[in-house]
C-alpha cells in the first residue's frame, strides 16, 4: 500500500516499456520490466567468469596462461536489457535508489567471507563531476544486507584516465596501470573488490593486484553485471 501511494504521489514512466511505474522499490523501473532481470545460470569460466561456449571449460585459456591476481570474478548476470538500463541509470543518471535494489542482486551471489568490502575507486575529478561513485553505493548496500564491513577508502584513484570504454581491449589495461594505490592496511585481509560492470576485467585486475601487493591475504570480486566477450 505505501508503494503505491508513493506511485500516485511521485508517478513516473518505465524508461523500458513506458508503462506507468508500479513499483517505488525498483523506480522508475516497472514490476515486468524488473522481472526481466535474469541472474546469468550458463557455463563460464571459474576465475574470471567470462562466458563460456561449452560447459566442459571450467578455466578459460587466458586465466589458464597467467593467473589472475584475484580469486575468482562473481557477477550476477549479462550486461544487456533491463539490467543494462538500471545500471546507466544508477551511473549516469544519478538514480541512487536503485542502489538498493541492485545491491540486492548482488547480495544473492555465493559470496565467500570477507573481513571487508573495498569498492573499485573513481578518481577525484570523475567524482566531484558525477557527485558520488556507483560502486561505493552498491557496496554500502551489499555490506548492510551481510554485515561485511564497508572499506570506501581503502583503494584510491591517484592517476586520472581515460573511461575504459574509450580504448580497445588490449590497451585498456595499459590505460589503467599503476592507476590506483591502497591507503589502509590490507595485510591478512580477505577482501572483496566490488565493481559494476566487469567488460574486460582490466580495472578489478589492477585494483586486485596492488591490494596483494600490500598484503592482502585473497581479493574475490563481485559485481552486477559481465559483457559477452567479442568473438
């Protein structure tokens, strides 16, 4: 009832269907269009999480070549359709109560115990220009639904970049080197990075490598959504 008195108050349009909004959890996303949202069930691989094309390939040949510095990547589903559209409207539409909601999905991953929660960092500039860092809200929700605690400073941005969609696969990790630096003590700590959107998987590779280098004990990721790799 109070869901839909607040509908009625603050009406608003599926930016999916451009039905009406019935649903002041997921706003402005409608009920039907945010059951659309399906947690990826398909075969993939172990570490790194990209979608595989045979459920026999547990370990992807590039992970199988060099290991990664995390543990393994979780995500709950494939960065298209509904999904899609929450996350831009999070990111750059500043519609920080879906934050909940997506947290949520996230909180449903097999997620193993951590000591803390370390959100992948948006330098100073990209900060004070966007007002708050999507992954830091996720991880602000993902850490009241399982009382691992929030570490928002630990990891910085200290070099500012070009947006990761802006350059090619191989030199995105080029692109982020050496960009961020831990600023709290990490040492025999089990964390986990959480990001949005793995594409790559260049970011949450560099962020988890100088957190091992300071001398936490393991880094899982978490994050809401993975590209399909380009064949």
């Amino acid at each position: 009832m109070f869901s839909n008195l607040l509908n009625i108050l603050f009406p608003s349009r599926c930016p999916v269907c451009d039905n009406n909004s019935d649903s002041y959890a997921h706003n402005p996303i409608c009920l039907s269009c945010w059951g659309e949202i399906r947690k990826y069930e398909g075969p993939s691989c172990g570490i790194c999480g990209t979608p595989t094309v045979s459920l026999h390939t547990t370990t992807c040949r590039q992970c199988m070549e060099a290991r990664p510095p995390y543990a393994r990547i979780l995500y709950y589903g494939i960065y298209e359709g509904v999904l899609k559209e929450s996350i831009h409207l999070l990111k750059f539409n500043s519609c920080k109560r879906l934050a909940k909601p997506l947290g949520s999905l996230m909180s449903g991953l097999p997620l193993e115990k951590s000591d803390g929660i370390a959100p992948v960092p948006l330098h100073i500039r990209r900060l004070q220009q966007r007002g708050f860092n999507q992954t830091a809200v996720l991880g602000l929700h993902l850490s009241r639904e399982s009382g691992v605690p929030l570490m928002p400073d630990v990891l910085r941005k200290v070099r500012e970049t070009p947006p990761q969609t802006d350059v090619t696969g191989k030199e995105r990790l080029k692109n982020i080197k050496n960009a961020f630096s831990v600023s709290g003590d990490v040492k025999g700590l089990s964390l986990l990075l959480v990001d949005d959107v793995i594409t790559t998987g260049s970011t949450v590779m560099e962020c988890s490598r100088v957190l091992m280098k300071a001398g936490a004990k393991s880094v899982t990721v978490a994050a809401l959504a993975r590209s399909m790799p380009r064949l």
